[in-house]
C-alpha cells in the first residue's frame, strides 16, 4: 500500500474494527479501499472504520467511504465510522453528510 496510509484489522466481540492512520488522498484511496476490504472478510455482522488516526481526507476519500458502503451492504453487514469531534477530517465529513449514510460516532464506545 501507499506509505500515505497504513490500515490493520482486530475483532472485537462480533465487530470487526478497521483502523486507518495516515492520509487519504487520490494516490492511496483505491489501495485504502483494497485493504479494507480485505480486512473485512471476516464474517463480521458489523464493520467500524476507525479513522481517528486519519490526518487528511479529499474527495477521494470520501469516495471510498461511500464505495466502501455499497460493497459492505451487498453482505448485509453493518457499517460505522469512528471520527472524534476533535479530528482533522471530521468537519469534511460532516460537510458532505456522509451521516445520512453511514453512522459516524466519537469514539469506538459509542
């Protein structure tokens, strides 16, 4: 993958939580995507998408989160990303309302 970005996966009860460091850009998000969705073949009933250790997101990247949706869907899996209040890309995200898709939460807790 692109040294933008670095991806690793860990279950969780029955949640299969992707962490996301580093940056998304036009470069790295088709790589980012692959990896994720690697990642998420574990049979998982829910997928969370970490990215509070993402510093920079474009559109991209947003992009790939709204593909990333769509692919977790047709398996009938749950979706959640975890974006604090105080990270760098969660103003972007709140811009482009990808909440009204996917749920958005502070923190791996709630």
């Amino acid at each position: 993958m692109n040294e933008l970005a670095e991806v690793e996966a860990a279950d969780l009860d029955n949640v299969r939580v992707v962490r996301v460091s580093g940056e998304i850009d036009l470069s790295n998000a088709h790589d980012v995507l692959e990896s994720i969705g690697e990642a998420v073949r574990s049979g998982a009933t829910a997928i969370v998408v970490d990215l509070s250790g993402v510093t920079f997101l474009d559109s991209s990247g947003i992009s790939m989160l709204f593909r990333l949706h769509e692919r977790i869907g047709y398996s009938r899996q749950e979706l959640r990303l975890v974006v604090p209040l105080a990270s760098p890309i969660r103003r972007v995200l709140e811009l482009t309302r990808i909440s009204d898709v996917i749920p958005l939460h502070e923190s791996l807790d709630g």
